[in-house]
C-alpha cells in the first residue's frame, strides 16, 4: 500500500531504561522500614513455597526502648499520635445523622449499630431486634440495608463470607466474577477449588486467580480501621557504638527479618519428572535467589549511607550534641557514587539507635543557613541556628523579650546571616510564640 503524498517513513533509535517488576519492587524494598518489609516478605512466603521468613523480635523490648529514648530528645523528634478520635460507633451515628431522616427506620438502624463490634461485624439475634424496637421482619431488612450501606464497605455485615461480598458490591474496580463466586461458591474458593470453578463458570483459570488475588486485598475485618487505638513500634535499622571515644556502626541484625529457603521441600519436589514443576521449582528458586540478594543490597545500601551519617555528625553521637552539621542528600549521593533518590529511600522510615536515643536517619539532614563560614571555618545549619535562637530567648530579659528583628542582628554579628521572616518561621516551628507574647511584667524582689 504506498503511503499518501508528504508521509515517509523514518527509523528512530532511542534509549529507554525498562523499569521490571523485580526492579520496581528491589527499589520498594529499599524504602521499606522494617514492618513493611517483614510484611512484605510474609506476603512473599505465601506465594513461594520455598521461602520461608523468621520474623520472630522481642516486639514489646523494642517498642520499651525506643519510647524511653526518644523521651530524651523530645523537642527535635516528631510524636505522631497513633489514636483516632472518632470510635466506629460514633463514626457511623455521625453518617445515620447526616443522611437519614428522623423516622421509625432511622431508629432501627440507631439500634443495630449498639451491637456492632470492633470489627464491624453485626452480632445480634433478629427476634432480640426487633423485640427492642418493635420493627417487623421487613424493616428490619431494610434497616440492615443501610447499615450496610455506610462506611466503611463491609459493616453490619454477619459473616466473612457476607463482609467480603458488601466490599467487592461497594468496588466499581471488583472483577466481574468477584461477587458472585462469593455468593454462590464460597467454600469451593476459599478452598482453592479453582478447576471446578472455572469448569462452572467458563472461564481461564487465570480469571479465578485474578478474583483470588482482588479478594486478598479486602479487609476481613472492615471496621477495625476505624478508631481504633495502635501501638506504633520503632525498629531500629543501625545501632552505633562508642568505644574510647571512636565510634562504630552494626546493623541491628536482631529486628530484622531474615528470609530462609527451603531445601528440604526444593529437593523433594526436584525428584519430580513433570516438566511443569520443574519449570515451577526454577521459577520460585531464581524468585528467592532475587529476593535475597536485593536483601542484602539493602542492607549493604543503608549500612554505607549510615556510615557518612556518623562521619559527618560525630560531635552529635560522641558528645551527645544537639547541634548538627550541615548535611544534604546530594552530600551523600555524591560520596556513595548513587542517585540522590536512593539515599532518600535509604532514610525514609530507617532509625538508628545510640545510647542516648533512638532517631530516624532523615533527622540528621539539615541544610546550611550562612553562606560564609563562621570563625571557627563552620557553615552552620538550621538546626543549629534553631538551637541559637532557643538559648538567645531562653537568656532573655524576660520584661523585654527578643524580638525578631533583634535575634536577625544578633545573629548577623555571629557571621550568620537569616531574613527576619526566617527567624519568625524557626521561631514558630520550636512553638515558640512571638516576643508580645513572651512578655512577663515580674515582680521586683524584696
């Protein structure tokens, strides 16, 4: 067919860098902190039999250590609450009051909610129901209606089987076999009779599996997410060491989960003839070899920016300092020969732990704020400067508090040059109120 009047063909070469999943997931695995990681790997294990993972820590020492650590510092560490405010139950009477009428079924729903559990779940008899409420079978049949129609998907519901069904209807996403194998079949799924299934409903059985995997990312226990109070534990990554005065670096091997394989099964199974398992076990064999060796490089990557971190910040670790030394991504990228991105991957979520407290590892970058070096050839940073403007306001004349604009000058004669804007936002950031807010009238002594 010849090609109409002013189009030619070209040939173009270009370059272009294939991101493949076992590459996506060695760069999550790097920004993974340690309970997404154990979680992951878990996840990994169920899919291939010859892995196996020991996540098997002293949970509890270390949620005890970090806690009394981070009490040491607890002006420089962000506290995040773990708590929510809104229980279920008052979650779901704020929604029945915004989006129902005041009317006898409103009342039912009122009433089924008081026997909703932790977990979402609808435990109460019918006749006890309606007994309290004086509802007939078929109001109380709608007034379970909506229930199950508020947030979040899955409430009210009396069984897995029936929480599972209410989130994959409440999915536009779900596949379109989701909710009716789950209704019709769901022992034979939960069971992994995929032939028979997929013998009844025409299908592959990779359109099963794909229900299965879509089914796995439901919560079995839907209201559990809302208010509930957690316990948020800080594992630690690194552990520095001080010894006659020289610091040292570990990686704090006990939190960390460590990935098996299974010889014992891979060698069982290798005794087998049929190709298709042969072709399987070598699958899952070169999927353990990728995961432990992206383990390692992990461990390896996060070790290396650790030991810039300690170099760089030594006062802080020797002296027990609260001062730190100007230190920015690209410092480290640049020094470890890696792209600024693995570096902020590598602190995200990573804590190191020293004798004196536990800190996240992002906590020790901090960007310098004088561009010329002070009179002992410092740059010093913002961190520091935050520490000068505490002690300034500490030592103040507490009848005329600093201002702004004074704490600008006085760090202007210390080679350290800032906007008064600058100062106010540091100010604000140490919750710090302003100097007519600082002022106290005292009163003269005796």
């Amino acid at each position: 067919m010849a090609l109409g009047q002013g189009f030619r063909q070209q040939q173009r070469q270009s370059q272009k860098l294939a991101m493949t999943q076992r590459l996506q997931q060695s760069i999550q695995m790097l920004q993974f902190n340690v309970e997404e990681l154990r979680d992951f790997l878990t996840q990994k294990a169920l899919e291939n039999p010859l892995i196996d993972v020991d996540t098997n820590w002293n949970a509890n020492h270390a949620s005890l250590s970090a806690a009394k650590n981070v009490a040491t510092h607890a002006d420089f560490i962000e506290r995040v609450s773990t708590t929510n405010q809104h229980s279920l139950f008052e979650y779901l009477l704020d929604q029945i009051h915004l989006t129902m009428r005041d009317t006898k079924l409103r009342k039912i729903v009122l009433a089924l909610i008081e026997f909703v559990d932790v977990n979402g779940y609808l435990k109460v008899d019918d006749q006890q129901i309606m007994a309290e409420t004086n509802a007939t079978p078929v109001e109380l049949l709608d007034a379970i209606t909506l229930l199950q129609q508020l947030d979040p998907p899955g409430v009210g519901a009396r069984s897995l089987q029936q929480a599972l069904m209410l989130q994959t209807e409440n999915d536009e996403s779900a596949p379109n076999l989701a909710y009716i194998i789950l209704e019709e079949n769901f022992d034979a799924f939960v069971n992994r009779q995929w032939a028979s299934l997929a013998k009844q409903y025409q299908v592959d059985l990779a359109d099963i599996s794909s229900v299965y995997d879509y089914v796995r990312t439901l919560s079995p226990t839907p209201g559990a997410a809302i208010g509930q109070e957690t316990t948020g534990y800080i594992f630690p990554d690194l552990i520095v060491t001080t010894q006659q005065g020289q610091l040292g670096l570990k990686t704090a091997s006990m939190a960390q989960p460590v990935v098996k394989f299974k010889s014992n099964y891979y060698q069982k199974m290798s005794q087998h003839d049929d190709q298709e398992v042969t072709e399987y076990l070598k699958e899952k064999k070169s999927e353990y070899d990728w995961i432990a060796s992206s383990l390692q490089q992990r461990e390896a990557t996060i070790f290396r920016v650790g030991t810039v971190i300690i170099d760089r910040q030594a006062d802080f670790f020797l002296e027990n300092s609260t001062e730190l030394q100007p230190l920015l991504l690209r410092d480290v990228a640049q020094q470890l020969k890696v792209h600024e991105s693995t570096i902020s991957r590598s602190i995200n979520g990573k804590y190191i732990q020293t004798d004196f407290g536990m800190f996240e590892l992002k906590r020790f970058f901090t960007k310098a704020v004088n561009k010329r070096p002070t009179e002992t050839g410092k740059l010093i940073s913002a961190d520091s400067v935050q520490h000068r403007i505490v002690a300034l306001i500490d030592g103040e004349n507490k009848e005329k508090p600093l201002s702004d604009q004074k704490i600008v000058q006085i760090l202007k004669s210390e080679n350290v040059e800032l906007s008064r804007r600058t100062v106010a936002k540091y100010r604000e950031n140490l919750n710090i109120p302003a100097s007519s807010k600082r002022k106290q009238y005292l009163k003269p002594e005796q």
